[in-house]
C-alpha cells in the first residue's frame, strides 16, 4: 500500500492550497494521512478530492469545526502493521518522546506526526516515528516536504522535498 503523509497545511494562513505538486502525487496512492493544523477545513475535502480514503486528526492550531470533525488521535490497521495518528504538542525536540507516551499501550508499529514542521525519520526499539514536515511553512525547517509510507512486507517511509 502507497499512503501519502502530510501535515501542518496552514491553509488559508501559510499558502492558499496545497501545492499541486503534491495533489498530482496522491493521485498515486491508496490513502492519505493528515496529522493535523489544516487550520480551514476546506483542506480534509481537498484531500479526499483527490482521494477518497483520507484519515486524520486535528492539531492545536485547527479550528472548531476542525475539531469537531476529527479524532486528536487515532490508531489504524494496515496488513499486521499497527498505526498511530497524531497531532503533537510542545516542544519540537520533546515530541518523540511525547508519541512515544501517547501511543505507549498501542501496539503501534509506526507512529505519523506532525506540529513541528521538521521531517523526521527516526526509529526507536520497534517503532517508526515519522514527521513529513510541512508544505507550506519553511519556520523549523530548510524545506516543505510532505512524504510517502510504502507498506508490504516492511515499512517503509520517506520525505519528500518540495
């Protein structure tokens, strides 16, 4: 399965859309993951636009109706591999271990994040924890990226520079 990751979209606030390199791509996937700071909803249905099998959740800089559509965490199953959602919150260099706590009785395998806006691709014991940064907002990071998650018989996660 080819799932496409992205995160902290700020839109209408850092960009007025995603950019359309990113659409084109998730064109080619079987699911999208959203972790969350969309800011207006208008996003999650730019998504699924796109395609129709979206998950997410919401971030701390979402709005009501954000919040009020969406999950702060979720845990998703694809295959054998476990799979944990989530926003984040406080500070960038703490937010692994924050995830690490969030999900600790999850069983999860891989971890999906966001908040900071920094892409990581970290492993720790048995999980993979995976930010793709942001597409929109360069303010922790050199680069927008976005990423993509390849699951098979392994796991695999990458980022995406824009």
């Amino acid at each position: 399965m080819r799932i496409g990751v992205i995160s902290d979209t700020h839109i209408p606030d850092r960009a007025r859309a995603i950019p359309p390199e990113i659409l084109e791509d998730f064109k080619n996937v079987e699911m999208i993951i959203h972790t969350g700071d969309f800011v207006d909803i208008g996003v999650l249905d730019r998504l699924k636009s796109v395609c129709a099998n979206v998950k997410a959740v919401y971030g701390n800089m979402d709005s009501y109706q954000v919040r009020n559509s969406l999950p702060e965490k979720q845990v998703i199953e694809i295959g054998k591999y476990r799979i944990g959602i989530m926003h984040g919150i406080g500070a960038p260099a703490k937010l692994i271990e924050y995830m690490e706590k969030a999900f600790l009785n999850d069983r999860v395998d891989l971890v999906v994040f966001g908040h900071s806006h920094t892409p990581v691709v970290e492993k720790r014991g048995e999980i993979l924890f995976f930010n793709p940064g942001s597409p929109t907002d360069k303010i922790f990071s050199p680069y927008n990226s976005y990423g993509i998650i390849e699951i098979n018989d392994k796991i695999e996660a990458r980022i995406i520079r824009l």
